[in-house]
C-alpha cells in the first residue's frame, strides 16, 4: 500500500498514551514501513555480531563501560560542577537547564545574540526532546537538519523511527517519492548516489551560510571538557568547525569522569551501534575550538564562542528512580533495537514514542515526559530478552519495560481481565486438564474463541495449546509402577531433578517423558519435582508481585533440592531462563539466586556439559546413537540465547556427527502469550514468517530434515507456520537412541 | 603493525601506500595520489616533521593559505595525522590552529599523512599516557577511518558532506 493513499502519517501516532493510538501505529508500521525496517535492521545486527566478535575484550569492556556510567550517576553533581570550571577555563559556557523550556529558551537567546538566521544542526535525539526547532523556527531562524536521516525527515515531518538510523523505516524507493514529490527539480533522484548528491549540494550551500552549528554529544569528559560525537557523513565536522558559534545540547547523564574514559567506549558503541569497527568520525572536540574563525559565510566573526546546554528535564528524578535510573547508563547505541525480533518488524514508529525508541525507549519516554501512559508502547516488549547480552553497558531493559507495564497497570486500575488470563495460565491449563478432551473441544467451539477474544484479547485466528490428555505427573507415576530408576553408583552424590513446568506438565508431557528415558538410558536416574508456578507468566503481564510471590516460594523450594544435591532440569527456556537470570531482581536473595543460578540446566545443555567433561559418557552416548544421520534445522529459543545456553543443541548434535543448520532469527515472535493477543497476532505473524523462510529455505531441496525448538512457544509458531508437529531437541534425541 | 594498519585502511574502504619518509618521496607520492590539475588544499599540523612537506609545499599547485572562495571550492585536501590505529585503519588528524580540519573535511579526497613510528594497536590507546607521551589527550582531533559515507538513503553510498575518497601516505 502507498503511504500517501490516506494512510495514518506516523506523527498522528507518535505519542502511545492512548491504547487506540499504539493499535494505529502498529498497523502503519505494518502496512507501510516493515520491509525497509526488516532488512536495514537485520543489516546493522549481522554486522554488530561479527564487529564485537573482533573486539578480544567485550565482555570485559562491557564490565568497564558499565562500571564507568554506574559511578558517574552517582557522582554526577560533582562530575557536572568539575566539567563546568574546565571548559570555563577554556572560555566556553555551561548551562544547566531544568526543562526544556529553560534549554530552548537559552539557545534560541544565544542564536538571537548571534544574529543568527540559519542554523546548521547535527542528529540529536536530545533537541527533539526539548522541541528545539519548532522553538527556533518560532523566533524566525532556519534550522537546517545536516545527517542525511534527519533531512528526510525534516522533509517528511516524521518523527525518528530509531535513534541511530532515524528514517531506517524509509526505503530508498519510498525516499525517491518523497523527495519527487517535496523538491522541484529535474534531477535524477532514483538511487542512493544520486539521492545524496542532490542532498549534499543543498545542504553544502547551508553548511557554508550558516551562522551558528548545534550538536549533541555522545559523552562528555568532565575533568577536561572534552565532548565525544560519533558519526559517518561528516556534516558533524562541518556543523563545528564553519559557523563560530557552536552549541552542544546533551543529557546530563553523558558526562563520565576524563577523557580517559572514551577509550572504553568508542569501540563498543561503533560496534554496538552501525557494526564498524569505528564509524569514519569519531570526533573528540574541546571547544571553543583553536581554529581560526573561518567566516565562509561572509560574516565578520572575531572568535569561535561555546555554549554547552546540559538538560535535566527529569532525569535527575530518573537517578533517584531504583528502576528507572538503569535507563540513565545507556550510551544510545540502538543494539537494543536491532537485535529485537519486533522492533525489526514494526520499528520505533510504533516501538516508540515521539523520540525515544525501541526497547530502552518506554524508560526515557516516561523519564522525560513524566507521563506513565506515555510508555505503554513497552507492551511490544515480550521479555525474550535477546538485548541484554547485546547491551555494551548491560542494561536489563526487559525488567525496565516489566516494571513500567506494572506501574502502568497499577494506574489503569489494577490488571485487565486479559493479562489476569494470560498470567494465570497455570490455574486455567490445571482445571482444563481435569477433562483435556472436552476442555480442548470446548476450546475450538466458534462461540468460545470469539467470546475468549473479546473478554481475554485472545485473537480467534491463533490455534490454542493443547492440553495433553495426561499430564507430566501422572505419565511419570504411571511409568515409575512399571520400570524401576536405574541404580545409582553407591559413591555418586549425584542427583538429577526435573522440574515439571506448567508448560511441559500440562501441555508438553512427552517432552518430559522423553528428558527421563534419555537420561536414564544413560544410567542417570530422573526424579520429578513438584508442579509449581515460576513466575514467568505473571511477569511477562507486568504483574510483578504475583511473579514475586510464585519466585520466592519456588526458589527455596529448589534450593533445598539443591542443598540435597540436585542438579535441576528445565526442559522450558523461558523457565529456566527464570531461574538463571529474572530471579536474581524478583527474589533478591544473591546467595539463593547463585545456588539456583548454578545448579538449574537445560537437558541438552547439561548432557552437552557432561559430554565435555567426561569422554567416557560422550562415548557412551554416541554408541546408543549410531547410525543416525539425520539432518537438522535447530531455532534456539531467545532467553536461552539470552543465558548463554543457545549453542548447546548444535554442539550436542555436532559431537554426534549429525549436521546442524540453526536460524538466525532472534525470537519466533509468539514470546509466550504475546503471539496470542489480537493486538499482536500480526506482529507476531509477521516474525514467524521470517523465520518459516528460513526454514524452508534451508530444508529446501534436502529431504528428512528435522526441525527442532527448544521452547514451547517457538514450536506452536513454528507448527502454525509449517503444518507440522515440531519436536524438542530431547525428544529427537529419545528417538534417535532407541529402545 | 604498519603491516597490520594497510590492511585495516582497506578495509575501511579507504587506500594506503607505505613511502620512505624523505621530501622528494613523499612530494611525488602527494602529487600522484591528488591526481591531475587543480589546487591543493594543504594543512599541517605539524604532526609530522615540517621539512618532509619542503618540496611538495613549492609546488604551484599547493595553497596553504586559501582565500574564502577558494575553500569552498577546493576538491584535494592534504593533511598530517598524529597517529594511525593498526586496528580500524584510522589516522588521527589535530584540528587546532591550522587548517588541517577544514582540508580533511571541506574537500572531495582527503590525503592523510602518518609517520609509521606513530601507529598504535588499537582506537583506546590515543587515550593513555602510555602512547605517544599522552598527545592524544591534549588536543581537539578526529579519528577518521575510511571515507565519509552513508546508508540513509537505502544503500551504502561514500562521499556525503564529507570527502568521498581517504587516501594514507605511510611514512617508513
């Protein structure tokens, strides 16, 4: 569909108070922008992977990054009274604005002093907080955007759709008919070279006229004063070395410690951001700059002033915010963004609000704007958490956006009949499984799926669960009366534990059943744990002290299985996920937290362990699997990713010699309940037929091909999708080892 | 590491050649990467020894101290840098008291000159005290790595406000 036939323009839908808003947005997005966002997304997250994967040191300078913005929130008042006095020193000035109003209130005054009649900008999300150029263009100065993004938009009157990329949502066609439209010229405008030709020849003519330049800043060093600005196109050189007058306008929380600092993070955020090594610019600028005034706008400049304009405008209330101030340490990088299977479908036109973007956005969004509704676009984040191990200062956004879901909820009046039904999973799937045959008949009845979608928000079009005709408990009592656990070596204190999730109790048993035939084909005995709520439904809804409640009382209970000796099995990702990494901020015991987070496996990651630990039981499995050669296609789920248990399934399969293709899908768009929500359902549609393509793509031509998920969610997308029961990999493997 | 550094420059999609560090040398290889006819844009920082630019500074085609118009219109810029990065290929060029940020960034194909005793592993230690004597932390500079460039307009394209072509003359 053409964006110009009546189509909602994105501004409209900028601000996501309203749920009709968002919905709206969603749809757009949908409609008009999610090819370009998907490929240039995609794009920028290959190339993060393989440029952090170059950097020897990531995960150590992640740990300084983090250190470094932890330390200077903390001591930002002193950070903030030392930049000032360095670059007094030097001859600049430093204004410490309130509001917003205060910082535009000040520049436009400094550019009316100035005399100024244009204005050369460079990209900054922080002067589209404050509204800067509305309040300049109101005072009668021109205000030229120089990145070649913000030109389209400028163009456009779109908002930022991502804050690295801001019109990643516009492919080059969609450009090419906005600027045909919008520009009266017989020049070509069809592809990229002769887009940016004719972009640069009209801002080359602002460059050289402008009187004053305005930046952001990417950080700020405050014993010398110096500001970082990262960039690819040059305008930023241009915007502070032609006009005399340059002001910098920048968060408070981008000033760190010295210059020294910078080392740590240049690299990260070049590699966390565009993928590069570093971008072509990265400018470290201690202005007033000692270069001569230039006047090649003809003005007779004596010297080149500064103006450093640092903006509160909440954040200072964000600091004192336990939850919120998490937000503060990010470097505006965008890994968050593109490694987000939604945000790669719908970008931050609807992922966003009417600056801040993506996953990290809702937190700023509220910071800034002071209004809770303002964030309700956190909804778009499913908690699959694939940004946290991507993030160069480790922020746990899932958690920021769980926290502002809850706020959000608690506001609106408490939780909405949907988000009690998809968090009480457990008590629904428990009464089903009383009669699964009837509770699965009354299910597919048309009158029960219209009323559950319009009282539960349960789109009618998405198949749901099934309940097992018997759950994991009663199928494990039934086999223990009939085959006895092997023996235990009278010296091994070791004892394998399976935890019975909802998921695998009620729905997934075979899962369970074939977890406990694997190992104890192996000699290992399997006991099963209680059925007991983990606080992952709960949570995904925002409903955190229901989560709360379930976690403290499953984590001492798993605690003193592990006391006993117990290694934990968890067959579901988003379950162990649980226990590996949410219930160290839900429980708050570090000591119970380590204890879980060290004794609770995935099963093929602990047989994968195993195998790496001890030839023998690596030959021991292989013997029971020879002879197989079948092919795979493996989608690892994205907590598991997340952990750090992603490659456990190839690595398992490779040391037994069979050939492994994995997706590189992020998640698989269902994300638990979120694939069932009517105001999802295409969302998530959308993402599971990315990664069907790459299923198919990959099984083409190559007959038998196994395609195996580890989590539940991943296999009902993926049956949805192909028409086809999908298997967990533990299952395959029960296959393949015979009886 | 000088080895290392003409690889990263390549891969930055930029071009690099290492030259013995005399002026003839070094004049001819600056002739020969600013290509046929027009001016010169030059400015040094003084980064790199001063009498290596004798003679290409003679040259007719040279201008060290461009009026406005002609800034506006040059197409070469020629510059020193105080240090290359091994790692990412970037020369770090000073914007201080001469023209050298104008030259490398006004201009169509920016020439960079690096003596090869300044190159350093990686980007993070033009930060430390330990390279360099700490020049890299007194000084306003750029670390420019490849040519200016852009994906805004849908595929990658070089050579936006900045200059299309990054040309390194290595000094030995």
């Amino acid at each position: 569909m053409s964006d110009s036939q009546a189509e909602i323009h994105p501004r409209e839908v900028a601000n996501k108070a309203s749920k009709e808003s968002l919905q709206k947005a969603i749809g757009m997005a949908l409609r008009v922008e999610s090819d370009a966002l998907r490929l240039n997304t995609q794009s920028f997250n290959t190339n993060r992977y393989s440029a952090v994967g170059k950097i020897g040191d990531y995960e150590e300078l992640k740990d300084r990054a983090r250190k470094i913005k932890e330390e200077s929130i903390r001591d930002l008042s002193q950070l903030i009274d030392r930049l000032t006095r360095s670059i007094e020193a030097r001859g600049g000035k430093v204004f410490l604005a309130r509001t917003k109003d205060d910082a535009t209130s000040y520049i436009r005054n400094v550019c009316l002093s100035a005399n100024a009649k244009l204005v050369v900008k460079a990209k900054s999300i922080t002067s589209e907080e404050i509204g800067l150029n509305h309040v300049l263009a109101e005072a009668g100065i021109d205000v030229a955007e120089t990145d070649l993004a913000e030109f389209i938009l400028q163009v456009s009157g779109e908002q930022p759709s991502h804050i690295v990329a801001p019109a990643i949502h516009r492919s080059r066609e969609r450009i090419s008919k906005l600027f045909k439209e919008h520009f009266n010229t017989d020049k070509p405008l069809d592809t990229g070279e002769q887009l940016t030709e004719f972009a640069r020849d009209i801002l080359r003519e602002k460059f050289l006229a402008a009187d004053v330049g305005i930046t952001g800043a990417n950080l700020i060093a405050a014993e010398e004063g110096t500001i970082l600005l990262v960039e690819s196109e040059g305008n930023i050189r241009l915007t502070t070395q032609l006009p005399a007058v340059h002001i910098a306008v920048a968060g408070i929380e981008k000033v760190i410690p010295g210059k020294k600092d910078f080392g740590t993070f240049i690299e990260l955020l070049a590699a966390s951001g565009t993928g590069q090594p570093l971008t072509s610019y990265t400018n470290i600028l201690e202005p007033p700059l000692e270069l001569p005034v230039l006047n090649l706008n003809g003005r007779e400049d004596k010297a080149r002033e500064f103006h450093l304009v640092l903006l509160d405008n909440g954040r200072m209330k964000m600091r004192e915010d336990n939850d919120l101030r998490e937000a503060l340490y990010c470097i505006r990088c965008s890994a968050c963004m593109n490694v987000c299977a939604n945000f790669q479908t719908v970008g931050g036109h609807a992922f966003g609000g009417e600056c801040y973007t993506g996953g990290i956005g809702a937190a700023w969004t509220i910071g800034t704007s002071g209004n809770l509704a303002d964030g309700r676009f956190a909804e778009l984040c499913t908690g699959c958490s694939r940004c946290v191990p991507n993030c160069p200062v480790r922020i746990d956004i899932p958690r920021l956006n769980s926290v502002i879901k809850n706020r959000l909820m608690k506001s609106e009046g408490g939780a909405s009949l949907e988000k009690r039904f998809f968090a009480g999973f457990s008590t629904l799937a428990k009464f089903a499984s009383f009669a699964p045959g009837l509770s699965n008949w009354i299910n597919d009845l048309p009158a029960t799926r219209s009323l559950l979608e319009k009282f539960a928000g349960v789109d009618e079009r998405r198949p749901l669960p099934r309940i097992a005709g018997k759950t994991l408990t009663r199928k494990y009592t039934d086999y223990r009366k009939k085959i006895k656990p092997p023996v235990t070596l009278p010296d091994s204190t070791l004892k394998i534990v399976l935890f019975p999730d909802v998921f695998m109790n009620y729905q997934n048993p075979d899962v369970g059943m074939a977890t406990v035939r694997v190992f104890e084909k192996l000699g290992l005995p399997v006991y099963l744990a209680e059925v007991m709520e983990d606080g992952r439904s709960a949570q995904s809804q925002g409903l955190l002290e229901s989560a709360r409640r379930s976690a403290t009382k499953a984590a001492a209970y798993l605690a003193e299985l592990v006391d006993d000796g117990a290694e934990i099995i968890v067959a579901e990702p988003s379950v162990l996920s649980m226990f590996r990494s949410d219930y160290e901020k839900l429980v708050g015991d570090g000591e119970l937290f380590v204890k879980l987070k060290t004794h609770t496996y995935d099963p093929i990651e602990w047989l994968d362990k195993h195998c790496n630990e001890d030839s023998d039981f690596l030959k021991k499995l292989s013997d029971r699997v020879s002879g197989a050669r079948a092919r795979i296609f493996y989608h690892a789920h994205c907590q598991m990713k997340a952990i750090g248990a992603g490659n456990a399934v190839p690595e398992l399969f490779r040391k037994l010699g069979l050939t492994v293709d994995t997706s590189t899908v992020e998640c698989c768009g269902m994300a638990g309940s979120f694939g069932y929500k009517k105001e999802y359902y295409e969302i998530s549609k959308n993402i599971g037929r990315d990664l069907a393509q790459q299923v198919e793509k990959s099984t083409a031509g190559q007959g038998g091909v196994r395609v195996l998920a580890s989590g539940t969610s991943c296999r009902e997308q993926l049956r949805d999708e192909l028409g086809r029961r999908i298997g967990h990999p533990i299952e395959f493997l029960a296959e393949i080892m015979g009886k | 590491m000088i080895e290392q550094f003409i690889k990263s420059v390549a891969a930055a999609a930029a071009t690099a050649e290492k030259i013995p560090s005399n002026a003839d040398s070094l004049n001819e290889a600056l002739v020969r990467a600013a290509g046929d006819g027009g001016l010169i844009f030059f400015a040094a920082a003084g980064d790199v020894a001063p009498e290596l630019f004798n003679s290409f500074r003679r040259s007719e085609r040279v201008i060290t101290e461009p009026t406005v118009e002609q800034m506006k219109t040059l197409k070469v810029g020629v510059t020193d840098a105080f240090c290359g990065i091994a790692s990412t290929g970037s020369v770090c060029v000073t914007i201080g008291r001469s023209l050298s940020g104008p030259a490398g960034s006004l201009t169509r194909k920016h020439i960079a000159v690096v003596d090869g005793s300044t190159i350093v592993p990686r980007p993070r230690d033009v930060f430390s005290e330990e390279f360099l004597d700490g020049k890299g932390l007194r000084r306003s500079f750029s670390f420019i790595t490849g040519p200016s460039a852009t994906a805004d307009m849908g595929p990658l394209v070089r050579g936006v406000h900045g200059p299309g072509k990054l040309h390194v003359i290595v000094l030995e």
